[in-house]
C-alpha cells in the first residue's frame, strides 16, 4: 500500500494509481507463473514427475492475496463513485 495507508485514507487519484500499480504486477507475475507451469508440466510429463504436476497447480495461489487486494481497491473506487 502507498506509504502504508488504509484504503479509505488515500484519496481518489491515489486509489487509481494504486490500482493501475497493482494491476501491472499481477498481470506480470501471472504471466511468468504461466510460463513457469508450463515448464514444470512440460518437465513432468518428459521427466516422468507427476509430483511436478501438482506443484505446478498450485503456483496460481500465490496470486490470490494482490487479486484480493485489487478487488478491495476496485470496491472502494465504486463506494466513492456512489458518494
């Protein structure tokens, strides 16, 4: 977060350039976790590996908390709109 503020202590622009920051790295680490599964799926099935398979499914998880917290910005753009 921008200097460690609460959501709702950041003003409009400070939101959107929040957003726009986050968005960017998901959109980056969810590319090369793409690219880094279909490695490990490419090597385990070579390889013979299917421990490598269930690693690879799981990589996505990662994500989870900057989506989560993506979500909690778009929200309180909406609730500000709405005001």
């Amino acid at each position: 977060m921008a200097n460690n503020k609460k959501l709702s202590e950041l003003t409009l622009n400070e939101l959107y350039q929040e957003k726009k920051k986050r968005k960017g790295i998901l959109s980056v680490l969810g590319i090369a976790i793409v690219i880094v599964c279909g490695i490990l799926i490419f090597l385990a099935v070579k390889n013979k590996n299917n421990k490598l398979i269930a690693v690879a499914s799981c990589c996505f998880i990662t994500l989870l908390p900057g989506i989560s917290y993506l979500g909690q910005i778009e929200k309180e753009i909406k609730n500000r709109h709405q005001k």
